[in-house]
C-alpha cells in the first residue's frame, strides 16, 4: 500500500467538540490520500476516549502537553509526502487538498491557507485583513492558518525548535530561507472564541506587541514571560502556550 499523499496532525489539548467536528469534514477526503493523526497533551480525558472510539482509523500518538512537542510527536508517525499542521478549530474550504498538490508540483517546501474568523463581526474583517498583510509583505504565517510542508523538509529541520511561544512563526522563516512558500487563497476558518473572550483590541494589541518583540529579537523565554495572564486556554484554544520544560525536536530523545 502507497503512502498518502498528506498527512494531517492535529495537536489537541481538552478540545473534543471542535476535534469531533474537524474529523466528521475531513471524512470527506479519501483516505488513501489522507491520514489523520491526532497528538493529545492529555491521556486522560475522557471525552476524547469517546472521540477516538468514534474514529478508529484515526491514528493517535499521546505526550506531555505544548504545542510544539505535539506537534512534533505526530509528525514523527507521520508517513504522508506533505504534512498538515491543523488546529482542532479549524475549518478547511473546498480545494485544500488541491492547494497542497499545486504547491508540490510548484516545487514549493511548503505554505499555508487565508486565515478567515468565524463571525460576521467588523473587527474579524480587519483582524483578517492584517494578517492578509502580515503574510504578504512579513512573509509570515501562524499556525491558525494551517501550515503544510513537505515531510522529508520538515524532518531535515528537526521539526518545530523547543521554543514556548512562536514556534509557527520560527518554523515558517526557517522554510523561507529553504524555498519558496505558497500562500493559498483557500481559506481555513477558525472560532472566533479567544477574542470574544478576551476583547478584540485587547487581543489583538496583545498579538501585536509579541510579535514586534519576536521581530526585534526577544529570547522566546522572555516573549513567553510577557504573554498575558489573562491570555489563558479555552475549547477552541486549549494549549498552554508558555509551557515551562522544553520541547525535544522531531527524532530527539
């Protein structure tokens, strides 16, 4: 039997309901040319028992919590050509698969979707639209927008580094310097709960100012230290995102 042509690894952490829903559309997909992997950060909630009961050909690797080491732990099973960072939130558009077929015949090392915020609020159309400019002129993407890269590429990187904050960001300006990324028009949506909670200017000053510090140069310690306490995890975002121990790379100890 061949290896699928993309491997979709979703780290989750307590977020059964969007996971269950993220599985039911990618259901969809055939599966000779998609594998899922589902990393938990927690053997022990129940709710995901009943998830991984529900989807039994879904394949499920178990570690401590962080976004990064799942995200590592599941591309480490991985046996796609392509792999597929997803957030348990996310919603994929019509043609995704497509996009990541287009980038390989592109020779691209990889890219990422058009993040879209699940609300009709005034203020996800201008959070989108800075995002939209942060991709295009930063050249950088996070990880709400669905990263893919070639799994071969990702391996030879060593995966995500053992940073507590803005390992996306790392891992995309480590691809930049390898080739040439593809920015899809394809949207990926993803819950609009974090700025409902947080408030939409608060949350997004807070993004802002992290990433200005990231940019200039702060240690990823410090950047994780001046994260907002208020900035905690909820269903749709439940990974801690200043977990205090490290992160092994893909195929370390």
């Amino acid at each position: 039997m061949r290896d699928p042509f993309v491997s979709v690894i979703i780290p989750v952490l307590r977020d059964a309901k969007p996971l269950a829903e993220l599985l039911t559309r990618l259901d969809q997909v055939g599966r000779v040319e998609m594998e899922v992997i589902v990393a938990s950060g927690d053997a022990s909630d129940p709710a995901l028992d009943v998830v991984r009961r529900r989807w039994p050909s879904v394949q499920w690797v178990e570690c401590s919590p962080g976004r990064a080491r799942q995200m590592n732990a599941g591309a480490e099973v991985a046996t796609g050509q392509w792999l597929l960072f997803l957030h348990a939130d996310a919603r994929l558009g019509e043609g995704w698969l497509d996009e990541i077929r287009c980038g390989a015949e592109d020779d691209a090392v990889g890219g990422c979707f058009r993040l879209e915020i699940d609300t009709p609020r005034w203020q996800a159309r201008v959070i989108e639209h800075g995002v939209r400019w942060r991709v295009r002129w930063l050249g950088l993407a996070y990880g709400d927008q669905g990263l893919f890269i070639r799994r071969d590429l990702f391996r030879a990187m060593e995966g995500y580094r053992p940073m507590p904050v803005m390992e996306d960001a790392d891992l995309v300006r480590r691809m930049r310097r390898l080739g040439r990324l593809r920015y899809s028009a394809v949207g990926v949506s993803v819950s609009a709960r974090r700025w409902e909670r947080d408030g939409w200017f608060r949350r997004t000053a807070a993004n802002l100012r992290i990433l200005l510090f990231y940019l200039a140069g702060r240690s990823p310690d410090r950047l994780a230290a001046s994260y907002p306490a208020w900035q905690g995890p909820t269903e749709a975002d439940p990974q801690p995102r200043h977990p205090v121990d490290k992160v092994p790379p893909v195929g370390g100890p």
